[in-house]
C-alpha cells in the first residue's frame, strides 16, 4: 500500500515540478496540429492576398470580439430574418459580395428569386387568379379557366385595381411569395410548421412559373442574378413540370428540360464569362414505385448528354419515402445515372431520415445534400472523406427551416475543421430573401468556421464547388476563377490604399 502511495506522490510532485513553459508549448503544439488540420491548410497565400487577408480577418476579428464582449449584438446567432439586411451594410459582406464564389451545385429551380420578383410576373397579361380560403390559385389563360374555384376566376389586374388599394393588395399577396416573416420563432414552432409553409410557396408558385414564357423569363434572370453575385456555374435541382402556353399545349417533362436547354445557350451568347449549368432531375420522394422517375432520368441523360449531371429525391426527408426504400431501383440505376443524393437533413438520430445518408453512400452518391446528421456518424463521416463524397451544406437553409436556431453550432465547423470536402450553396434563397450565394458565404465565414478561418478557407471553398462539380473543362474554369481571383485580391489592396 506505501508503495502505491508513493508512486501517486511521486506521479503528483512530477507534474506540479512541470514548468509553465511546457504546459503552454503542449498547448500550442495542440492548437497549431488542429489548425492545420483544417480545410484551406493547403493554400499558399501570395504577398497580396497576405495584405488582403489582414483586412479581412480585421473585419471579421471585429465582429466576433464584438459578439463576445456583448452576445446580443451577435447577429449570427439569431434568426436569419433578424439580420439579413443589416449584414449588408457591412464593408466585410459587400467584400465577400465581389468576391468570386465559383459554383452553386445545390439550389432548386424555382427559389432561386426573391417574392419582389414573384409580385412583378403578377403584373402580366393573361394571368387569372381564384382567391380561396387557404390560398390562391393563379393560371395564365387567354379565357376565364374552367378549372375548378371555390370562389370565381377573375383576371388578376381587375381584382388588383378594383382592390381599392393596390399597396395593400400586393403586400398581401406577396405574403404567398415567401416564407419571410416578421416573428419566425413565434409563427413557426416547429419543423413541420415552416416546411408547411415553405411546400405550400411551392404549390401556389407552380401555376405561374409552369406557363411557359414565364418558366423562361423566370431561369433566365435566375441565372443572370446568380451571375451577378459572382457565380460562375451552377447545378439546377428541379421537378421538371409540365409546362403549358396560352394555346391550350401541355409540353412533358423533356420538353420543359429542352426549354431549359434553350434558355441556358441564350444566356451564355448573351454573357460569354458565364460558364453554364447543369440539371439535375430531382423529383418528390413521396411515391412507392421510382421506375418511372428513372425511365426519364435516362431519357434525358440521352437527350442532353451534355446538360443532364444526375438524379436526386427531394422532400422533407422526416415525412417522406426513405432511400432504403427504393433501394432495388437506384442499385440497377447507378451504372447508367451519376446521383447527388439529399440526406441526413434532419436532427434525429437513428431513423430512418438519418439513416439515408449511409444510403447515399453505399449507392455511390457523388455529394451529399445537406448531410446535416453526419457528424453523429464518426465512421459514416470517414467513409464521405475516404470516398471523397462532396457535402453540399445550406446553412442559411437549416437555420430557416429549423435544424439550428444558432449557426454557431452548425455541423459545418466540424467539416471546416477537418478538411472535409464541403462545398458551400444556398438551397433556396429567394424563399427567404438571401442573396444567390453571398449571404451563405457570409454566415459561414463569419458565423460557422473557426475564429482563425481566414482567406485561405474562403478561396479553398470557391475552389471546392469548381472541383466538385460535373462541368467537363474544370482546369479552364480553374484558370478562369485564379484570374478573377487575382483581380479580386488587387481591388482590396488598391481600395486600402486608396483610402489611407
């Protein structure tokens, strides 16, 4: 027994001899092997971008100190809808605005513009409306519709101007445009209630954007705004409706990825520095049988060999068909179709909605919607980095939609931290008012990653979503980001400058 005591004694007086010196280089060494681990380690900063990333990190180290000084002046905490306009006016987000972003590789097709510009395909010719108890009905039509109303079909500018106050007519029907709202937390008490919500944009949206002019119009300034924001490419998710026209002609589901095909060319002749997109076929996971979703997949992947990227289901992944259960068909599908699986987009752990994401693993998924339960699985996790699986992460989207009321606990500063191979998108801004690409990068930059997270992680970043993505000339579109980069960098050195 002395001996065992002596031994602890002996234990206790070596490590209160320790001098100070050592414990704090143990530390350091700790810190600095962590940091290395991170995404971005490999980036090489050139003179300039040093100069860059000191102003940088001065904005963001602002912020931050601020925030920990008093948490209630921490935006980032809140509710997006709190701060997203007020995060605008600062010099660190209109920095990240001009910064170019590379690819947006998760977004769908009909969220990718704000309400505002919803309200305005309202001012259009043609177009009838049916205000129902719930909501209203839209259909654009050269006579009054037949189709079923429980009230009357009227054109929507004699309802408008006969409103007595069209300020108040468009305010309200905007409301129908978004799920924006001035008490988020009050007014969607749980997951389900805003997914309620964020389906039901889709369902009354679908009978405008379906007629044809509008389904055109419609991608052709989603693309120019997503370019605007510095976007180089994009991979669009969409259903693929059945579109109609004014003559009474119902177009299928190829035709409507052949109008996208159209509008895409024009749109490249019309802004050469834009480098294209890509469609993946996402529809509903709500049947029991995907055959046929299938068939179509492999229609269009022989239609548009060079447009088509892949297949995807989509819905809210709590309440809908999981993978497991289309197993059989995905298996004999993966050697002809490329998949971008949604996944783990959930906060349970152990149903059927986690467990999709080691469904989309083993089917060879190429990335991984969302994945936002992955970090629960320590060897799923290893698996996505051994097989290189891109996880394609929303962060403004899982705070809307309620995965994380504070994005200070997002999943994604463990990927950042490991240098997972993470890229970021946006899902569906103009659900909730954000930016194409800009506001996400924002709030992982400054919200999410890692104090120390500097310009290396913003570029590594760009650059992921260019290497991640299904364009064939990826070492042209590398060439082309290095040189809008470089000019990028300059502009925040030559504005300090400037200024000083």
């Amino acid at each position: 027994m002395w001996r065992s005591i002596g031994f602890v004694a002996l234990n206790i007086l070596t490590v209160l001899g320790r001098d100070v010196s050592e414990v704090l280089k143990e530390r350091k060494n700790l810190l600095e092997t962590e940091m290395s681990m991170m995404l971005g380690r490999d980036i090489i900063l050139s003179d300039s971008e040093i100069k860059a990333n000191e102003i940088i990190m001065n904005l963001k180290y602002e912020v931050i100190d601020n925030g920990c000084r008093d948490p209630g002046v921490f935006n980032l905490s809140k509710h997006f809808f709190e701060y997203k306009e007020e995060i605008k006016k600062t010099t660190l987000y209109k920095i990240i605005k001009a910064m170019p972003k590379g690819a947006v590789l998760h977004a769908h097709d009909t969220a990718l513009l704000d309400a505002d510009y919803i309200l305005e395909l309202t001012y259009l010719p043609d177009l009838y409306v049916c205000f129902q108890e719930e909501y209203p009905l839209f259909l654009f039509s050269e006579d009054k519709p037949r189709s079923t109303c429980d009230t009357r079909w009227q054109l929507l500018k004699e309802a408008r101007y006969s409103s007595g106050n069209v300020e108040k007519f468009d305010a309200e029907l905007r409301k129908h445009f978004t799920i924006e709202v001035d008490n988020p937390k009050a007014v969607y008490s749980n997951i389900n209630t805003v997914w309620n919500k964020f389906q039901q944009v889709f369902i009354i949206t679908e009978p405008l954007f379906s007629y044809k002019p509008v389904w055109e119009k419609y991608f052709y300034d989603s693309l120019k705004k997503f370019r605007e924001d510095n976007v180089m490419y994009i991979e669009i998710r969409s259903v693929l409706p059945q579109l109609y026209d004014l003559e009474g002609n119902i177009y299928d589901i190829k035709d409507t990825a052949v109008s996208y095909k159209n509008v895409l060319d024009q749109f490249k002749k019309d802004y050469p520095d834009f480098f294209g997109a890509k469609l993946i076929y996402a529809p509903l996971k709500f049947v029991n049988d995907i055959s046929e979703y299938i068939k179509t997949a492999k229609e269009l992947k022989n239609m548009l060999p060079t447009f088509f990227a892949g297949f995807d289901l989509v819905g809210q992944e709590d309440t809908m068909v999981p993978l497991k259960k289309y197993m059989r068909e995905l298996v004999e599908a993966e050697k002809d179709l490329d998949f971008f699986l949604h996944a783990g987009e959930t906060n349970w752990y152990g149903t059927d909605s986690d467990e999709n994401i080691a469904d989309a693993i083993v089917l060879n998924t190429k990335r991984i919607g969302h994945a936002f339960a992955l970090t629960k699985h320590p060897l799923l996790l290893k698996e996505v980095k051994k097989r290189n699986i891109a996880i394609e992460v929303n962060v403004i989207s899982n705070n809307v939609l309620k995965l994380v009321d504070d994005v200070r606990n997002h999943p994604l500063a463990t990927f950042l931290a490991i240098d997972a191979p993470v890229v970021i998108s946006c899902d569906d801004p103009g659900l909730w008012g954000a930016e194409p690409l800009t506001h996400d990068f924002y709030v992982a930059f400054v919200g999410v990653a890692s104090k120390h997270a500097d310009l290396r992680v913003l570029k590594k970043l760009a650059l992921n979503s260019l290497y991640y993505s299904t364009i064939y000339d990826k070492d042209k579109l590398v060439h082309e980001f290095d040189i809008r980069w470089t000019k990028f960098i300059d502009s925040i050195v030559r504005d300090v400058n400037a200024s000083s």
